[in-house]
C-alpha cells in the first residue's frame, strides 16, 4: 500500500471519491495528497473509525463520508479520482456508474 500511494501521480488540486475506506489505511495516506476525499462506507463502525482516524490526523475537514452504497446513491459530485478496493461482486456496477458519471 505504500508504494502504491507513493507512485500515484495524485494531485493537492483533486477531489477523490473513495469506495469502501474501511478502517481508513489508505485514506489517511490520501488526506494530505489530496483536496477531498468522499468516502463510501456502508459499514458503521467503519464508518467511526475512518472519522476518528482522519480527527487524530487533524485533517477531517479533508474527509466527507457518506453512510450507504455507491451503487444505489444518485448522481455523484464531481471528481477527479476514484480509489477502491472492492468487491467483485460490485465491480461492474461500479465501473458502469462511474462511466455514467458526468464531469460537469
């Protein structure tokens, strides 16, 4: 996971979308890189724990989490990014969604 978040070409100018943040491993690294992160969680106690994570950090006012499943929630905000670690299950709903998604 470090070397993958060291050799990601992510921008401080970008807004991330961040399916499945789960304890928050990968968010923390995430949250200096980046100007947002929204996350998706449907799980809450992970939810709780990416929060406290990202308080301790000082930087929840780089976090937004969305309590649900990205595949059932509307239209999505702009962004830049998307990183996930997801199930295959969800895999090609996701991808459609996102493909779907309009920038502006």
């Amino acid at each position: 996971m470090t070397s993958s978040s060291r050799e990601s070409k992510v921008l401080v100018s970008f807004a991330s979308v961040q399916v499945g943040p789960g304890t928050g491993n990968l968010t923390i690294k995430m949250l200096p890189k980046v100007k947002k992160v929204l996350a998706f969680e449907i799980d809450q106690r992970m939810v709780a724990e990416v929060i406290k994570r990202a308080r301790n950090a000082g930087m929840e006012n780089k976090l937004e989490v969305i309590v649900g499943d990205i595949i059932k929630t509307g239209d999505l905000p702009p962004f830049d990014i998307c990183v996930a670690n997801i199930p295959y299950q969800i895999s090609s709903p996701l991808i459609f969604k996102l493909l779907l998604h309009r920038l502006f």
